[in-house]
DNA sequence: CATGTTCAGATCCTATAGGGACGCCTCCAG
DNA sequence: CTGGAGGCGTCCCTATAGGATCTGAACATG
C-alpha cells in the first residue's frame, strides 16, 4: 500500500492532518501520535501477530510518513511491551503468551485490580455510576459468536470496565499500572488466549463487581473482584491446558 | 554541530562507543541507549531539575550525537513518567510532586509491594537471600550526611532492596509493575521530598522485612512490607506538612 | 549431491538539511 | 518614559541521504 498519487490520502488520519510530503509541511506536530495509533491499532487488531517483524521503513511507507516519526512510535511502544527490539534487527512483535506468562500476568493483575475496586468504591460518584451500568450493558448486549470480529465488543467493553475502574482511583500511578497490565491483557485475548467460554457467567462476576460498588462497600467491592481474576484464571487454565 | 576539537569527549560514554562523527561510525546501534542512560542518570542524580525543558537540539549537542536517537530516547522517558512532552513545545523534566501525588504514590505501591513481598518468599533462595543481605548491610553503612552526596549511597541502597524484592518474584509484569513506581519514588526522593529523617527506623522496618522473609513466612513478609510503607508515608507527611 | 563462497537486496542506524513557529531583544514612535 | 512592531535566534519537526551490516539465494567446487 503506497497513496499512489500524492496529497490524496487513504483517509487514515484525523481531519487535521493535511498534505505534508511535496512541500509543504502544514499539518506540524504530533505525526508520530498518530503512528502509534496506528501500530497500536493494528495490534489489537491482531492485523499484526506475534512474532511478526515490524520493519521501521515498511511502516513507514504503508502509513506514507518518514522512518522518524515511525521510529519514534515505536520506541514507546517497546516500553508497553507489545513489540521488542532484538538488537540491531529491527522491531518485532511481542512473541505469543505461554502459560507462565499468563499466570503471572493474572497474578499481577490480583495484585493491582482488587485494590483498584477498593478505592474506587470509595471514590465513586454518579456519573462514573453511570459510566460502569453502560459498560456492563454493553457487555451484556454484545454479540458473542465463534468469529473474532463477532466478540469484538465483548472484549472491548470488557476491558473498558476494568479500565474505569481504575480510573475511577483518581490516582495516576495505579491508572498506570493497570494500563501496563491492560494492554497485555487485551493482546492476550485476541491470541491464543481466553476466548469468551462461560460469558454467562463472566458477566454475572462484573455485575457482582458493580453491585458492590453501588451498594457502596470496599471490602466486597475487593473481594468481587479478587474473585472474579480468579475465575477468569481458572476458565483459562480449564481451556487452554495444553503446551 | 561542532563539538571542539573532535574524537577526544568528556567521555560520557561508554568504552564501546567510538568516534563516529568525521567519516567512519565504526561504533554502530544502540547510541540511543546510552542517550536514554545518560538522561535517566541526569534526572537521578538532580542534575536536571523539575520542570527545566530538555531541548532536543541541546542535548544532541551535548552528548555529540544527533537529535534522532535523542528523540528516541525522550520517547522511551516521557512514558515512564519522568519527563513530558507539552505539544509542540518540547519536553520538560515532569514538575515536582504534590502532597497528593505523594499520597497517591504511596497508595499503588502499598498495593503491588506487599505482595512482591509475600511473592518473593515462596521463591527465594540462598542466593537471594545473600544479595538482599548485602544490600541490607550496605544500606546501614551508608553515611547519611546533611548533603545530597552523602547519603546517595543510602538511597540507592534502599531503592536496590525494593527492587530486588520484586525481581525475586519471577513475575515479569510485577517487575514491570515496581520499575515504573520505583523510579518516581527514586525521584521524588531525590527532590522535594522525604529525605533520610529517621534512618534507624527506616533500617529497622527492612530487617524486619529481610527477618520475615528468611523465616520463609510469606505472610508476614507481607505484613512488614506493608508496615513499612506505611510508615515512610507517615514519616514523609510529618515531615513536609507544608502546603 | 552437499557444502562453501559470493553477491545483491533489504534493513537498520545516524547525520544533515530545510520549513515553520515561538520567544526575546532591540528599536522607534507617541 | 512607555508601548508596540519588527528582526533575529532558537527550537521542534519531518524528510532525505549515506554508510554499515545482515539475510537469502545463486553459483561454483569437491
């Protein structure tokens, strides 16, 4: 995929992107944003799979913008560690999670998420009330068929739920945190992961999670949700007992 | 840039590096690592104070590279929290920490520690546990003067002990989880904030640590880490009861 | 047929050039 | 003396060029 022509674009980027390239660089700023949009995209996705060489030139011709702003991208994904840099040989994508690696992450996700609900129960007001109800009724209403496209909201208003959570903490360094986490978890679903196996009673776990929350107690807010990682380990390992 | 005479530097690098620059860049790779060290070096030892810009260009200069790896290297920096990017302005060296910014640091790693903690018990071994000695001894030997330079020492010994405690989790994501923490924590230590006030008993809470965890008592290991959290929160907010 | 060598392509990495915007200082007019 | 305008420098951002290395295939030889 290389734009053809010049100017005319795909259409991949926000409106206030302009024609750079030729001679005039009008749009300024932030290109490298929108590279990491697109590469985090392409990630999730599963448009890239693991182990997957991500080559900075390739990037950057598909996207039709310089290997600067690619490389730039890139260097704060590898922080993420959704793709890896082996040296001298480029960038690759992060290899696929082995069992261990799941473990831990559920293990770290104990660490972090229980304590998460505690203090966002403690925090919570109305409006983010709201928030998580919608959430949990995106979920429920969701499609849920064998395809990957056909979960795709599932998964996404999933992790959404986790994620207000741990907004809702109002304390930035645990937002991080999770956003660490989160982002393995959501690559972890797309791949040879967890599919939904037992939504059913997925969704009862959230809304345990979030009845606690509106009931207004943080120690069955923590316990719902320590309960819940558990579950969701325990489908995991039940599924994929293979390797 | 023109760099003074040429070949010979300060000698801010590393023995691998050579004189690129001139004709032959014989070094090759990885000058954007030295660039990310020397910058992460720069912020811990307070050379580069809260709120001063980084320029690109300068920094380039400075270290005699150019401003493509420095760019990288500020790429990689702004997503741990240590440096920030304001649009098209540049970076700057991430501002000073609040009282609650403090509090809320204090919070995430009362979470995620504790655990490490108890986690690293079930995992230690010998070897450890001479390494987490060490550093214990290292810790009480440390002189503690009035000035910054004289208890450096004491606080990377203290950082090390924390550190090592989350690396004997054999959990890459919990590791992960600390190293973003621990490096505002190193920082935050570094300026405004709590300094070496009551180093004894600072020193009594982590031998009760190491003490929890060679009796190979998991919960305990987490309940003196706990304590001790607790207690540097306590100490740090009665000291800097200001603002 | 197997193996070592050579060559070409692709890729990474760094350096340099150029365009545009912001901030500061100076100078001039009121 | 004070306020505004203009020039200059600095900086960010992107694009392009060039050197060095690695990978893969084609070819020659035992």
């Amino acid at each position: 995929m290389q734009k053809a022509s010049n100017g005319t674009r795909a259409g991949n980027l926000p409106e206030d992107q302009t024609g750079r390239k030729g001679s005039r660089t009008v749009s300024r700023q932030v290109l490298a944003d929108h590279v990491y949009e697109e590469l985090l995209a392409s990630l999730m996705d599963g448009r890239l799979e693991p182990g997957a060489a991500v080559s900075i030139d390739g990037t950057a011709r598909d996207l039709d913008v310089s290997p600067t702003p690619v490389r730039e991208a890139l260097a704060r994904l590898e922080h993420t560690g959704m793709v890896r840099r082996v040296a001298l040989k480029g960038y690759r994508v992060a290899p696929v999670f082995t069992r261990e690696d799941f473990a831990d992450l559920m293990e770290a996700r104990l660490a972090i998420e229980p304590v998460n609900a505690r203090l966002a129960c403690a925090r919570l007001n109305p409006h983010r009330l709201a928030e998580l109800e919608q959430t949990l009724t995106e979920l429920k209403s969701a499609p849920r068929g064998p395809s990957f496209a056909e979960y795709k909201d599932y998964l996404e208003a999933d992790e959404r739920f986790h994620q207000l959570i741990a907004q809702q903490t109002d304390n930035q360094f645990l937002v991080g945190a999770y956003a660490a986490l989160g982002g393995q978890v959501q690559r972890f679903r797309l791949f040879g992961g967890v599919g939904i196996t037992d939504a059913e009673n997925a969704i009862a776990e959230h809304q345990s999670v979030l009845d606690a929350l509106s009931s207004g107690d943080p120690e069955q807010a923590e316990a719902a949700m320590a309960a819940h990682i558990q579950k969701v380990r325990e489908r995991a390992m039940a599924d994929a007992p293979e390797e």
